[in-house]
C-alpha cells in the first residue's frame, strides 16, 4: 500500500511539473501571422512570444534563443512569468523574434513580398541571425548576441509599452531622462561627437532617440548581469558603452541601477545559461 502511495504521488508530482512548465520545442510554423509560412519553417513559443525561423537555421541555436527568452523572462525558474505586465504587453504588441541562419540569408529575404505590409508594421520584430548565436560563448571570449537581441524585445515591445512613463522609448521618460544624462545632454539625433563626460556614446546614426534608449536599457542591464564582464570586452565596447560590471554601472550611472534592480518591475536578477530547467 505504502509503495502504491509513493508511486501515486510521484506520477502526481510529474503530471504537475508538466503542467506548470511551459515547454517548448521546435515545431512546423503554425497559426502564424499572414505570409509568414512563406519565409520560415519553424518556430518556438514561450509564454505565447513566438521566434520564427528560417529552414537553414539549425534547431540547436532556435532552441539557445529560445532558453535565453523564457529564462529572461521566468529568471526565477518558478514556471511562470516574473511579470506578467510585460508579458501582456508583448502580446498586445504581437512581440516576435524573426531568425535566419546568417546576415546576408536575411538581406536576401524580400519581407514585403510575402507578408503584408499592414501584418509586419502592426508587430514588434526582432531579427537574430544563428551565426552571431553563441551558447557559452563567453568561455571562450565571443560575445552572444542572443542576448541582445531577445532582450531588446523583451523591452522594446513589453518594458516599454507597460510602463510608459517609466521604460517608454520617448522622450521625457524616466529612462530618457537617465539616458539624457549618460549621453552628456538630450540628443534628438547622434551627435558628430559626444561630451567628454559621456559613458553611453552610441554612434550609429541609423538608431534613433527610440532605439537608443533600447541600446541603453540593454547595456545597463547585461552589465549589471554580468554579461559583459569577460576578458577583452570592454575594450571591444568601450566605445559604445564603458560601465561593463554591476559595480560600475552602481557607482557611474547609481539612477540606471536604481531603476533596473527596483523589484516592482521584476528585472532579471541573474544572467541566463541557455539551460531552462523551471522548478515549480
């Protein structure tokens, strides 16, 4: 009777974890948005955020990306979501990640040809390209840029969009204003060069006012993670972005650090592996 017990809970527990856990796997691209099946294969779904993918992009680099996006967004490994505002906010803004195995297969890729205009300006999309997709690749001194890339919508179309006089990308924001002050002085466009005091110099002039507050919310918060913190990075970075540590972005930019470790908004509190185990 006693072994009958043990064996019922078991299967209790397991048929439980399957439950809570939000699973993902690689699968035929399906209820996708109109002319999307013309472009790419496949996909994975987190929390209803969808990455696509193109056929020449190997499952193994879909299925990293997809890791980091659930453990952004579930950092405390509890199955769920730390904030569900976000979530519905990346929804409402049919949030997606768009992956091609390389740059020039998605400069080739004629997105209007397929997809109506009105389905792809409607959507928040974010492009990753697998060959700039490195697991673990810190260990050996590359950067991922699944990182950025998987955060930027995480903020862009969620952060952004729920907390609009906090995180939204416009002018006058709680985060503008802290930008304003890490550029050395509010910039509508790229300045030919910034302020000596400056920390945050961004120089691309194809980023506008919106998307720099994107780059700069990423570099705050992959800093104080530690994703930027390897041998050599910050002489590949010092030109764009020279607080690199959790430490130097609580000494050197304190209103950042403020804003991005404040609980209420459920920032992550520890650098994703690419390994989403969740722990119900």
């Amino acid at each position: 009777m006693k072994l009958v017990l043990q064996i019922g809970l078991f299967i209790f527990l397991c048929s439980y974890s399957l439950m809570a856990q939000p699973h993902f796997k690689v699968k035929p691209i399906s209820n996708a948005p109109e002319g999307f099946d013309r472009l790419f294969s496949k996909q994975v779904d987190i929390f209803g955020i969808s990455i696509f993918a193109t056929r020449r992009t190997p499952d193994q680099k879909l299925l990293h990306a997809a890791a980091l996006l659930a453990q952004y967004l579930d950092n405390d490994n509890g199955g769920r979501p730390d904030n569900e505002l976000v979530i519905k906010a990346i929804h409402k803004s049919k949030g997606a990640v768009v992956m091609s195995a390389t740059k020039r297969e998605a400069d080739k890729i004629d997105v209007h040809r397929y997809i109506p205009e009105k389905v792809w300006d409607s959507m928040t999309i974010l492009g990753l390209y697998a060959e700039e997709t490195h697991p673990r690749g810190a260990s050996r001194g590359v950067f991922d840029a699944a990182y950025e890339e998987i955060l930027h919508l995480i903020t862009s179309a969620g952060y952004a969009n729920a907390y609009p006089d906090i995180f939204g990308e416009k002018p006058d924001t709680a985060i503008a204003q802290t930008m304003d002050q890490a550029r050395g002085g509010h910039f509508r466009r790229v300045p030919r060069k910034y302020p000596d005091s400056a920390w945050f110099t961004y120089d691309d002039r194809s980023c506008d006012y919106d998307c720099q507050i994107t780059e700069y919310i990423y570099w705050g918060i992959t800093s104080i993670l530690g994703a930027q913190d390897f041998p050599g990075r910050l002489d590949t970075i010092s030109q764009e972005w020279r607080l690199n540590t959790a430490a130097k972005v609580k000494e050197g930019d304190p209103t950042l650090y403020k804003l991005l470790t404040d609980p209420k908004y459920a920032f992550p509190t520890k650098l994703p592996n690419g390994e989403y185990d969740p722990q119900p």
